[in-house]
C-alpha cells in the first residue's frame, strides 16, 4: 500500500502530519503468529492471528490512533497473500477486544483534511479483512466498542464470550456516527431496525451496553463460547467452519427500511428535539445505505466523520466523556483513601421505597448482611420483600445465578427495633423529609451503634449540619443523597457537614466506588448542587406559567437545549410534593432567588400528583389551576430567563464552595441531572454561548 494515509487509490496527507497529532498515542500493536487450527485427522489448516494489544492491563482498553492502524495494516500486509494459511483471525488481550478510535487524539484534529483522512485510514484498513484472500474470524474475548465493532463486522465470521460485559456504538453519545463500516455493515448483517437501536436508541439512553449473549442472540455472532476456553473454543469451531462441518446460517434482512428509519428519527426527537446533528447523521447514512454500494457507504461515513470530528457537539462530547471517565473516578477534596473504614453490615432506617432500592442496592453490591427497620411490620414486610423479588428478577432474567440469588437473599433481613443495628459498620436513613424526623432517628441509631459506626443520610436538601447537631458524635454523620431510580443514576452526592471528620468521609466515599456510583464531595449547604440547580432552572419556567405564559409554551421552551425530559414532565417524575418541599427549602434559604410557585402549592393542595395523563393530555382541573396570568412570554424568553439564572446560581454557588471546581458542578448535571453530553458540561455551554459573562461579567471557564 502506497505511504499515505487514505489508502490505496485516494491521495492524502503524509502519515506522519497525523500520528505528530496523535504524538501521546498509546500504541496499539498488532500482533501475528501461526496457530494450527483443529478439524479432520490432519487439522484444518494455518490461521494467522492477530492479537490487538496496547501492552497495558484491562482497565487501559486497546484503543486506535494512526499509528495503531498502521500496525494493523503492518500485520495485514505480513499476511496478505500467504499461501500457506487457510485463514485470518484477530482477538485482542485479555478482557478487551478494541473500544474503538483514540479520542485523545481526535480532539486534536483542526482541518476537514486531517479529519477526512483518518475517517478514510479506518476504513482503507478494516476492510481488508473482507477482502482477504482466505475467509477471516474475529474472536471477540472482551469490550468492544465503536471502531472495535467495526472490525469484528468487517471480518467474515464472529465469535463472542458470554462474559463479555460491554459491547456498543457510543459514538452518537458523543457526537460521531459510527464511521468505520459501522452504518452500512450492521443494518445488512442485523437489519435497519436493530441496527438503528445500537446506533442511535442505546446510546441515546444512557449510553446502553450489550452484554455477550445480547449480541449473540442479535446475530451479530456466529457463536459463543464461555469466557474460560473461549480462545481454544473459537479457534477449534472455526477449524470446523472451514471443513465444512459447521454451516453458518444467517436470517435474512428484513425490508422494514422506511419504518425503522421512521422510528428512529421519533425516538431521537423524542430525546432531542434536534438539538445535536450526530444522531440524525446516523440515521441518514443508516437510511441510504438500503441503496447505496459498500465503497459508496463507506464514503459517506468518510464525509460523516470529518464534519462531525470538527463539530461543537464533538468537543463538548469529550469534555463530558473525559470528566465522566476521569474526574470522577476521585473525587476533588477526598481525603486519603486509606483511612476508610471496613464496611461489613449495612443498616437502612425506613422500608419505603427509596429505602428498599437503597437496601437493595447495597446487598448487590456490597455483598454484605443488610438489615431495614420500620415501626410498622407491614411496611417493613413491604421493603424487605421488594429488595427480595428484585433479586429473583436478576436471577430470572440470567443476571445473576441461583446460588447468588440465594446467598444475595439470605442477606437481606428486617427488624422493628433499632437494636439489630448493633453490629453495623454504616447505617443510612431514608425517612421522611423534615428535619426533626431526622434528627430523632440519629438519635436512636446513635444509642445503639458502636462509636466508629457511619451514620449516613440520604435527604435531598436538608441541613445535615443540623441533623448531627445534638449528637454526642456528630464528626460521624455524613450526607450520601442518591438519585431515583437509584439503581440507575450513577451520581450520588457526598456532603460533608461542619464537623464530619475525614474517616467519616473516606468511609463514605470507598462505599460510594464499592456501589459502583460516582461520587462527587459537596458543602453543606441547602439542595447541594443538582437539586439547587434544577429547583432554580424549573423555578424560572414554572414562574413564567405562573406569570401568563401557557403550559405548551413553558414545557417545550428548552427543547432546542435536548434535555432529557421537557420541564413539567420532570415535575412529575420528581411530584409535585417533593418539588414543592425543596422549593420551600430553597426559599427559606434565598428567598430573593428562590419563589414558591403559587400555582405548584395549588397543585399540591388538590392533591394532584400529576400534570398530565397517561395520555400525555391535561386534565381538565390541572389546566385550570396552571391557568391564569397576565405577563405571557415567548418560549426563547422563558428559556433565556432559565439559563440565565442557572448562570447565576452557579457563579453563587462556586463562590460560596460548594465544590472544588466548575468541573463539578458539570459532572453533577450530567450524572445526576441528564445534561446532556452534547451540550458537554453546563458551565463550557455557558462560557460558550456568553451567557455566563452577560449574567456574571465572566467566564466560568478562563
């Protein structure tokens, strides 16, 4: 192959402009050697296979830059042509197949040419392992993600371990389309319709992984094979392939074309209202790919990927990425990790539902006696027995196994007596919202705990200052506040109130990694950090309904921002009791920034936990509450008014130290809020659209 970077037949830049701009590249090497594959008395034949490794342990995945790419192509050319093999494999180290392109790098590129000609290396190299000269076998041992699925599609054959936990396309997540062979080969290997939902739903939601069987049961392998043999298995059935022993059958595609295309452009308005071009890129290559030859797909990618590689979206898609992946992984201010405490039994005061999904979260994870108490033995029956069919469901559904299952139920007990706390190393509370609740159930546990014991509270917006004032340990109580659904939301903010001491909060902050959450450390103070925020933004526009403005035009004013859920949908999936409960908080707080919505305390009053039905429409007496008012605003009015007051509180909220840094106040909003990634964090969007320096007089970010 001619020494630039296209490929074969198109002209580009020398190689050497891209790896300079990939200059910390951690290189991943192809590796090469001859395996004899089993099959027939004589074996099958020679395969050349390839082992994808950046020469790092699993928690640094094999990744491609230039340089990585070149060493694939390396290792293609080495075996382009053999005679003497009968075919060529690729696997990656151990517990990591590829997790796609280095976007280190990638957000270095600053010219469409630079862009265009690593889209173009991409493919000039993946595809030859459809244009081999023998057929060719990826043998996916581990993660692979982005451009690592790409390879494995391009080859002939696939294999996949049932224990391999993370399989995707996140680039719509970040503000890419999946630009190596992706658009085009899933939806003709799959079908449009399954394509579309790893390319476009999944990483809409969440970012939503597959797990080995997913993929195999989607026919995106061939086979599977378990984790512990899973290399010898692949190799031994393709040796069977190759003499014919195992015919490999695919499903035809279905020409469902124009109705999975349909339904994916709804479920992304849905979700975005066409705030970020990435999805809709997707789907359109995905939609003409129906049509259009393979070189003439994989061109379109190469277009795709070098205007999306120069885009906002992108760069604010890898801040977000880069805080979610290494800010929070420890959070500013800890103290030292090693003066945490063991924690070998959990107590969880209350049996409602929060206080089930904790308990339950707990027990999962920790794998450690967890006891609820109630005053109420219905109640408690209740939650004890929520955390237990919860556990059946995971068992059910091959989640985990029966003896887990068991073992994981066997920990799980209630007791209407405080007493059975005795022995535990960290309680948490999850009772009603008021203070002096609270401060009597500290009361209790204390009396009955040892002195090392972690009492942990789960408010949302309370003092927890005050909650551990009249303790005779208060430097023990610490805030661990969890967002609902618990088991989903990856944040939990950990406060520290005026005397909790460093044990205490390092204690906490171990249990918050063991959960597998993202901890970020916070002030004391009222609503903390997203709960502040949100109150605040949902208060300008509730405040403008309250003004005049119609409910149609509040609700879909921040729809060009993509938020995940439209303002009155939020207050209902909060209720509006809750909302109103740390609107009061607030307001008691900074009654000069923090109202309480007339018609949100009527709302309540009538007992309306809702606003609209469950066919989305309003009901008749909830229109006429939320009706009223002479000051209407246009929707761009009412969503100026609610950044510009976020701008505001934020600016407050750093100079008072709530936390270390705006970067987390940014990772709280896309970990506990739903900002979304390709806004990137809250504060660069500020910075970058002036409103910070029009409300504050400067940048967040200098």
């Amino acid at each position: 192959m001619p020494e630039n970077l296209p490929g074969r037949n198109e002209p580009g830049l020398d190689e050497s402009v891209i790896t300079s701009l990939f200059g910390e590249e951690v290189v991943t090497k192809a590796l090469v050697r001859d395996v004899q594959l089993p099959g027939g008395e004589q074996g099958s034949g020679t395969m050349a296979l390839i082992t994808l490794d950046n020469g790092l342990d699993h928690t640094r995945p094999s990744t491609f830059g230039p340089a990585g790419l070149i060493s694939l192509r390396d290792a293609l050319d080495s075996v382009a042509g053999r005679d003497d093999i009968v075919a060529v494999g690729v696997t990656g180290k151990p517990f990591i197949f590829a997790v796609g392109a280095d976007l280190t790098g990638a957000a270095l590129i600053r010219s469409r040419d630079e862009a265009l000609a690593i889209a173009r290396l991409g493919h000039s190299v993946f595809r030859r392992f459809g244009e081999l000269n023998v057929p060719s076998f990826a043998f996916v041992n581990g993660a692979a993600l982005g451009g690592g699925l790409e390879l494995a599609l391009h080859c002939t054959y696939r294999t996949i371990s049932s224990g391999v936990p993370a399989v995707a396309f996140p680039e719509c997540f970040l503000g890419l389309v999946p630009g190596w062979g992706g658009t085009y080969l899933l939806p003709h290997l799959i079908g449009p319709a399954k394509a579309l939902k790893l390319i476009v739903e999944n990483p809409l939601s969440q970012n939503r992984m597959l797990r080995g069987p997913d993929v195999f049961s989607l026919g995106i392998a061939d086979a599977m094979f378990e984790p512990a043999d899973f290399l010898a298995e692949s190799m031994r059935w393709a040796g069977r392939v190759l003499t014919g022993e195992v015919a490999v059958a695919r499903t035809p595609v279905e020409d469902n074309w124009d109705a999975a295309v349909a339904g994916a452009r709804f479920f992304a308005d849905g979700k975005l209202h066409g705030a970020a071009p990435a999805p809709y890129r997707a789907i359109d290559l995905v939609a003409a790919a129906r049509d259009r030859s393979r070189d003439e797909g994989f061109a379109a990618e190469d277009e795709g990927l070098a205007d999306l590689l120069l885009s906002d979206e992108l760069h604010a898609g890898l801040y977000a990425f880069d805080l979610t992946q290494k800010r929070a992984r420890k959070a500013a201010g800890a103290p030292d990790k090693s003066l945490a405490r063991p924690v070998t039994k959990v107590g969880v005061v209350g049996a409602g539902l929060m206080a089930a999904q904790i308990a339950l979260l707990f027990v999962r994870r920790l794998e450690v006696p967890v006891v609820l108490t109630d005053l109420d033995q219905a109640r408690l029956d209740s939650g004890t027995g929520y955390v237990k069919a919860e556990i059946a469901k995971l068992a059910s559904r091959g989640r985990i196994g029966a003896d887990t299952a068991a073992r994981l139920t066997g920990l799980v007990s209630g007791s209407l007596t405080k007493d059975a706390f005795a022995d535990a190393d960290f309680v948490i509370e999850a009772v009603f919202e008021e203070t002096s609740v609270k401060q009597q159930v500290f009361a209790e546990v204390e009396a009955v705990v040892r002195p090392d014991c972690v009492l942990a509270t789960n408010t949302s917006s309370l003092s927890v200052t005050e909650m551990a004032a009249g303790l005779a340990h208060p430097e023990r109580v610490v805030g661990f506040h969890f967002f609902n659904p618990v088991a989903m939301m990856p944040l939990v903010e950990v406060i520290r109130a005026a005397r909790t001491d460093d044990p205490t909060l390092a204690t906490a902050l171990a249990v918050g990694k063991g959960l597998k959450k993202d901890c970020v450390l916070v002030k004391d103070s009222p609503a903390f950090v997203v709960n502040r925020l949100l109150t605040r933004f949902l208060g300008e526009i509730i405040a403008s309904v309250d003004e005049g403005t119609a409910l149609a035009v509040a609700e879909h004013a921040p729809d060009p921002l993509g938020l995940p859920v439209t303002p009155f949908l939020l207050l209902q999936l909060v209720g509006p009791a809750v909302a109103l409960h740390v609107g009061e908080t607030l307001h008691a707080a900074f009654p000069d920034r923090f109202a309480v919505s007339p018609k949100l305390r009527a709302l309540v009053e009538a007992g309306k936990t809702a606003v609209y039905g469950p066919d989305f429409s309003v009901d008749e007496s909830v229109a006429a509450i939320l009706a009223g008012g002479d000051r209407p605003s246009t929707a761009e009015q009412v969503r100026e008014r609610a950044l510009e007051a976020l701008a505001e509180e934020i600016r407050l909220m750093l100079d008072e130290g709530v936390v270390a840094a705006p970067e987390d106040i940014d990772l709280c909003m896309i970990l506990g809020a739903g900002w979304p990634f390709h806004l990137g964090g809250i504060t660069p969007y500020l910075d970058r659209t002036g409103i910070a320096e029009k409300v504050t007089g400067t940048r967040f970010r200098l």
